[in-house]
C-alpha cells in the first residue's frame, strides 16, 4: 500500500510565519491607538475653546436698573480661564504626540489636571450664573458689589455652550485616562527628533553600521566591529568608506609638516 501520510511542515517556519503576520497587525493597532488619543485630546481642548468663544448667559435686568435689554456673556467672561486651558490642551497634544515613554506618563497625568480645571471651570460658573455676569453687568451699568448686582437681576437665561465646555473638559479626562493607560503599546517617536551622534569626519553610527554588517544587542555598533571597519577601508585604499577621510587628512597633515622642515614627503 502507498503511503499516504503527508509530510509535516516545520513549526518553526509556520510560527515565524504567525509572528510576520502579526507584527504588521500590531503595529497598526499601537499607531490606532495613539492616533484616536492624540484625536480625542483636540476635540476635547478644541469643544472648550470654541465654547468659550460663545455666549453663556443672556441677562436681563430690573426695569429701574437704567440699561435696556439683555446683557450678554460670554464664556470667556464666566470663566476666563477656560481659553488658557483649551490652548494649552492643544499644546499637549503636540507634546504627546513627539514624546517618549516617560514623557507621556507626566503629560497624560497634565491632561488630566486641565480637563479637571476645566470643569471646574464651567461647572462653578454654571452654578452660579449671576455671580459669573457680575463683571458684565458692572461694566454696563456701573453698579458693583454681589448683594446689588443681584438686586438689578431679574432673568438669567442660560445657553448650552456651559455644557459644552463641561463636555470638552471629560473628553480631556478621558483622553489622558486612555494616553495614560496605552502609552506603552504606542510606537516610538520619528527618528527625525532623535540625537544622531556623528564622529568629526561625519560618519554617523548608522553608517558605520551599514558598512560593518554587524549589530549589537541594542542596535548600536561596537567598537570591534567599527575598528575592523577602518581597518579593512585602510588596507582596500577606499576614499568612500567609514574614517578614510580622516586618514587622508592625517596623510595631508603629515605631508605638510615634512615641506615646512624642508623634506621631500615624496621620497
């Protein structure tokens, strides 16, 4: 009878395939993350500037207080600091989104301390609407002192940016909650905003690298490998490979030093 038992596969291969499929898979997963983040802080900072753009209140006094019509407040007036607070959310995503792992621990425990501050904020001001319009009224009719603004106060109406201020404050919370949370799983910062140490000929570590073939456990070059890289361009004569322009300058150096003792550096 013929034998009809196929033959197994390597199971090294077919994990290592898994592993090449699930990398990609990963990292997409780790860039979602950190994008969605990086979203939910700008709509959060981004609702509260435009709410503090807006009007808040819209008053209306005693018939005897000497103003006609309604005295509009603005949510920058109820709550001054509500603008300082969405612009430095917006500065924070700018900050999380360069930063490294460390970084992200402090700037996500700073998200959220303004998203609390910008509750704070809205919801104290919401509380007390006649008290968040004192400066408003005394601006239009002069009278100062809480017990005699809320005298001329007859109507405080009330409009839906307050809560959309408090809305902005909570996407902020939980935003830096889910930064604080994931920050691990996020990819690293763009090469462009790492130091690049170079030797004084210009030669990178990257290049070294490139030319030697050999990495270290942490992805650096070591001296080994970059001693037997100079030593193998020395010996080629090649201009283009790492330390032949220092060598050629040395060679320059010393060629000059022999004609300034009048000697023939040819010979």
């Amino acid at each position: 009878m013929a034998d009809t038992t196929e033959p197994s596969g390597d199971p090294r291969a077919a994990e290592g395939a898994d592993a090449a499929t699930d990398a990609p898979a990963a990292r997409r997963g780790s860039r979602g993350a950190k994008y969605l983040t990086l979203l939910l802080v700008v709509i959060g900072s981004g609702l509260t500037l435009l709410a503090a753009t807006q009007t808040w209140f819209s008053v209306l006094l005693v018939p005897g207080a000497g103003h006609a019509g309604a005295i509009v407040v603005q949510g920058s007036a109820a709550a001054p600091a509500l603008t300082a607070l969405s612009l430095a959310g917006l500065a924070l995503t700018a900050a999380l989104a360069i930063a490294g792992p460390v970084f992200r621990i402090v700037l996500s425990l700073l998200g959220v301390l303004l998203g609390a501050s910008i509750l704070i904020s809205a919801v104290s001001a919401l509380a007390a609407p006649i008290q968040a319009a004192s400066s408003a009224i005394t601006g239009a009719t002069g009278v100062a002192g809480d017990s005699s603004v809320d005298h001329l106060v007859e109507r405080v109406d009330t409009q839906l940016w307050p809560s959309i201020a408090i809305a902005g404050g909570v996407v902020l919370i939980l935003a830096s909650a889910m930064a604080l949370i994931t920050f691990r799983l996020w990819p690293g910062p763009s090469k462009r905003y790492q130091t690049r140490f170079v030797d004084e000929s210009g030669t990178s570590a990257d290049d070294l690298f490139a030319a030697s073939g050999e990495e270290g456990a942490n992805g650096e070059v070591s001296d080994a490998a970059e001693a037997r890289a100079l030593a193998e361009a020395a010996e080629a004569g090649d201009k283009d490979a790492p330390g032949a322009p220092a060598i050629e300058r040395d060679r320059a150096i010393d060629s000059w030093d022999e004609l300034s003792r009048g000697e023939d550096p040819t010979r």
